[in-house]
C-alpha cells in the first residue's frame, strides 16, 4: 500500500497520475462534487505524515512524505497530499482506479463476511408453466464467478454446450 507519487517508477507514475489522484478541491476548487459544507467529505488534502498509523476508528492512515515535488494533474498542482492510497502492483497490472484500505479491526472481518455472502437482491416470479429448458436448468446463485449450474449429465447436446460457456 502506498499513498505517494512512485519516483522510481516512471510507467507507475504515469497510472498514478492518471488513475489515483483526488481530483483537487477545497481552495483549489470549491465547487467540487466532494465538497460539503466547504470542506472535502473524503478529508483530502490528506496531511503529511512521515510513518503510518492506525487511527482510532482502525483505519491505516498511511505514509506520505512531503519530497516538496509537485505534478501537473489536470491542469492543477499536486503533490502527495492528493494521492488516493493505492496498491502498485493492482494499478500497475489493472491500469485502473482500485481502492486500498487496511483496516484492523474484527468489524473489517464482519463486515466483509457479509458483503460477500450477502448476494445481491433479486426476486424472480414466474406463474405457469416453465417450458424453455435453458431458464429451467440454469438458475444462476450469488454473483458470476460464484454461479453452480447442475453438471450437464443426460441432456440435450446444445444444453451441454452452453453450459460449457460458463
């Protein structure tokens, strides 16, 4: 986990500019989404600190020097006050925007069991009948990667093959 501008990295740097940087705020733009009532909800800019720690509520309030180096981000100045915490090697492999936090506490372990076995919130109803065969043999539970079809045993070939795609 870091929050600061990779240095050494030259092609990280790059995606953290791009992808992990808090849009500026606060004097330099108050008329910014995360304003609320004049002040950033999400506590950006974040302070320099010179070593991480775990804040009262159990949060990782991580490193960020201040190097006095500063980067143009959308026409504004910023430096790591501003950086989103980040892991390197997700950015780097996802080239995407990917929250980090590290928490340490045993309501983190709570709280993702249940975000994670929760599912999401659905209905189905069906008054009748079900007469097409695909709809009755895949009932797909939980979210995609966690979908269990019946295993396709004596069925219709093009059952079978579809099946397969999944």
């Amino acid at each position: 986990m870091s929050s600061e501008f990779p240095e050494y990295n030259p092609q990280l740097l790059e995606l953290i500019k791009l992808f992990m940087v808090h849009n500026p705020c606060g004097d330099q733009n108050p008329n910014a989404p995360c304003m609320v009532n004049g002040a950033c909800y999400k506590s950006f800019p974040k302070p320099f600190r010179e070593e991480t720690a775990i804040s009262d509520d159990a949060y990782a309030c991580t490193r960020r020097h201040n190097t006095g180096h500063t980067y143009t981000v959308n026409e504004k100045q910023v430096d790591n006050q501003w950086v989103v915490c980040y892991c390197p090697y997700l950015t780097w492999k996802y080239r995407c925007h990917i929250n980090v936090e590290s928490i340490v506490s045993v309501e983190a372990v709570k709280y993702i069991y249940k975000y994670v076995y929760k599912g999401h919130d659905r209905a189905t109803m069906q008054f009748g009948r079900c007469i097409d065969e695909v709809k009755r043999e895949t009932r797909p539970e939980g979210p995609p990667s966690c979908r269990n079809f019946p295993r396709p045993s004596n069925r219709s070939p093009h059952l079978r093959r579809l099946l397969t795609i999944f």
